[in-house]
C-alpha cells in the first residue's frame, strides 16, 4: 500500500518536471531568432523569390507550351484544309464545267426561260404539232433556299396545248429531253381524240422551268465562301448532269 | 607611441563560441538559398523569352500565315466550291421529279407488246405530285383487272392504283386508268 502511494508521487513529480521543460519560454525565441537572424532571413527571403517568381515563371512556360500544343493542333487543321483546298483547285476545271452547266440549265434571268418557251413551240412546230396556245403562269413558287434565306430555286411552269399525231407527241417530247434545256413534265394530259385509224392526239403539257433567285442583300463570295470545303457537292446531282448533259455534250 | 589594448572583459564561453560559429556557418551557407533562387528565376525568364515564346511566336506566324493563305489564295476556289455544293444541293428535290415522258410509252410498249383484242389506250398522264397514268378501256371488268395485275407485277413502277373504273353501256366497254410511280433508282442505273 505504502509502496502504491511513493510511485504515485514520484510519477506525479516526474510529470510535473516534463510539464516544466515543454513549456515555451517566448524571450528565450526572441533570443534565438535574433542570434540567427541572417539564416532566418535567407530563408524568408528564398521562400519570396520561389513562391512569387520562379513557380510563376514555371507556370507561364507550361501555359505557353500548352499555347503551342493548340496552335500546333491549328496548324495541323490549316494544312489539312490547305491540301484539300489543293484537290479542290486541281478540279478547278471540272467544277467549272458543272457550274457552268447548271448555270445554263438552271439560268438566273428571265430573258432564259422566255427562249425556252420560243425553243418548245419551235420543237412542236418541227414534229408536225399544232399549238394552240402557250402560256406563262403568273405564280412563281419558291422549290428549295439556303439556309441564309437570300438565294435559293424557283419554278416558272408554261402551260402549252398541242394537237397532232401521236408519233409526233413522242418524237416532240424526245426532242425536248434530248436538247439543251432542262425542265420537269410537271403535269401531262394526252388523249386520243379520234378514232385510232385517225391517229389524232390533243396534249395538255405543264412544263415547269426553275431559275435561281437572289435577293438583293445576297452577296455570293460572302455566302460561298463560308461553306466548309469538307462538303461534297451532291454526288445525285452530279452524276445526273454528267449522264444527262456533260457526257451527251461531248458525245456530240 | 605604443598602445596597449586590454580585453578587461571575462572571454565569451566556450558553448557560445561553438553556437556562433555553427550560426556563421549556417548564415553562408543559407545565403546561396535565395542567390540560387534568383539564378533560376533568370534562367527560367531567358528561357521563356528566347525559347518558349520564340516557338510560340513562330507557330503563331505560321497559323497566321496559313489562315491568310486560305482567306486570300485559295478564296476563288472556296467561292467556286461553295456555289457548287449550294446549287446541287438546291437541285437535288427538282432532279427527282426528272422522268423523261417516253418512259411512260415504253412502259406502255412493254406491257402490251402487241394489239389486244378488247384493251385500247386512250391516253397518257402525268400529275404534280409525279405520278403517271394510262388511261383505257377494255372489253369486260374482268380484263381491266388483269392490265391492273400486269402493272402491278412490273418491277419499275410501285404504287399502282386504279381510277374512275366505269362501264360503259354504250360503247359495251370498262374504261379507266392506271395510276402509278416510276421507281427513280431504276431509272437511273
């Protein structure tokens, strides 16, 4: 029991004594500081140029190489735009021929479409047709536009009435696919009149013709220019004018 | 005149002397800390302007270079390109109702390659929306209704439909018409 009590004091004592030595003695520091001011001061002032100049200056040339991994990247989509931009140049004269067919196909002034009429009497005329009358109608509907809205197709349909043998129907409207002109049989009505031995045929034809239309606010190098040259002309397109009016043209 | 110096005060102790000098010691040696720091900076700062900014400088010009190439130099193709990818595609819904009449005649040819007793065509048709049709009279209802199958059965053309199937009790005859649409593909290939 005794022998319980002296250990409990003298761990008491023992605790007391470290308690004394933990504690901080703050002018003792002062002391200390003071003594090793000049390290103390290298230090600090190492730490200044660190935080504030050389990882900055560290972060900057990261940022600067991660500047040149996106005009890297730039770069790398100019050239494959330029290489294409190449392919396209080097069918410059293709594409022209194209343009320049649909151009005439599909023409921009009214001027066209009033010979076009002149070409469809002239072509009934020629295979022993009678017309009775021809005319324009006045409405014009708009087919398909651009996203811009400024240009885009119209029709312009002409209404004829002829008369004739049937053979001469067939021959006229052969005549009609097989020239220059493109335009759509829109409506057709083809009846016998007479008797079969008589031969004798009236035809209501609907031709349609279709014309670009521009607004005035429509500026072509503005709106051609920004499509993407990744976009390919429709290739539907292309091979119908190639089979219907390149490829005959020079077979002729 | 001769001097004489007298150091009356008691010598520094031992352990101090010890203290100062490892004090000395660490006070040069912590000075090439922030001389070394600054050496970094400046290499760091020579770094970045002849080097890193000067690559970067370089690529910028190239972009530049290579953007004002494609805006200029190449702007009569893009244009060209542009107006060619526009107008197909404008024309594309217009070449669809592209069907040249005599396919109809052909069609008309091949069906009934020769005079059939009791069929007659009495004329030819086309509508806005693009179907054609064959208008005709034959003999009986029953007749009519194998030149319907002979339509429906031929590959090119889908969508048959009759219209206006009447009897005529005069003429002793069933006239009508043969509505129906060309298959564009197959006109095509």
């Amino acid at each position: 029991m005794e022998k319980d009590i002296e250990s409990i004091i003298v761990s008491d004592i023992e605790k007391t004594r470290t308690q004394k030595t933990e504690k901080v003695d703050f002018n003792e520091v002062m002391t200390e500081a003071r003594f090793h001011f000049l390290p103390l001061l290298s230090i600090a002032f190492f730490a200044v140029i660190l935080f504030t100049a050389v990882i900055p200056n560290v972060q900057k040339i990261f940022n600067t190489i991660d500047e040149i991994d996106v005009l890297k990247e730039k770069d790398k989509g100019l050239n494959s735009r330029i290489t294409k931009l190449e392919e396209l140049r080097d069918q410059n004269a293709q594409m022209q021929e194209i343009i320049d067919k649909i151009n005439f196909i599909v023409p921009t002034g009214n001027s066209e479409v009033v010979k076009f009429r002149e070409r469809i009497a002239g072509s009934a005329n020629a295979n022993a047709l009678g017309l009775e009358s021809s005319k324009s109608s006045e409405t014009l509907k708009i087919i398909s536009e651009l996203e811009s809205g400024n240009f885009g197709i119209i029709e312009i349909p002409s209404e004829f009435n002829i008369r004739g043998i049937f053979l001469g129907f067939r021959n006229f409207l052969n005549s009609l696919y097989q020239g220059k002109d493109f335009f759509i049989v829109n409506q057709m009505g083809l009846n016998g009149i007479k008797s079969l031995t008589q031969d004798e045929w009236a035809g209501e034809i609907n031709l349609v013709k279709y014309q670009f239309f521009a607004d005035e606010g429509f500026d072509p190098a503005e709106v051609y220019a920004n499509i993407s040259e990744n976009e390919v002309p429709n290739p539907d397109v292309i091979n119908f004018l190639q089979s219907r009016f390149i490829t005959y043209e020079e077979s002729l | 005149m001769r001097a004489f110096v007298f150091n009356l005060l008691p010598g520094k102790p031992k352990e101090l002397e010890v203290k100062e000098e490892n004090r000395d010691r660490l006070s040069v040696r912590s000075a090439v800390l922030p001389l070394a720091a600054a050496l970094v900076w400046l290499g760091l700062i020579v770094f970045n302007g002849l080097v890193v900014e000067k690559v970067k400088l370089n690529w910028q010009q190239a972009v530049v270079n290579k953007e004002n190439k494609i805006e200029v130099q190449y702007l009569p193709v893009r244009i060209k390109h542009g107006e060619l990818v526009s107008k197909t595609n404008l024309l594309i819904d217009v070449i669809q109702k592209d069907i040249k009449p005599e396919v109809v005649f052909v069609l008309t040819e091949t069906l009934f390659p020769q005079t059939e007793a009791g069929i007659q065509i009495k004329g030819y048709g086309r509508e806005d929306d693009g179907a054609f049709s064959v208008s005709l009279s034959t003999a009986s209802y029953n007749q009519f209704a194998q030149v319907i199958r002979r339509f429906s059965n031929y590959e090119g053309i889908k969508d048959v439909r009759s219209l206006g199937v009447t009897f005529d009790s005069k003429l002793n005859e069933v006239s009508g018409s043969v509505h129906f649409f060309f298959k564009f593909e197959n006109l095509n290939t």
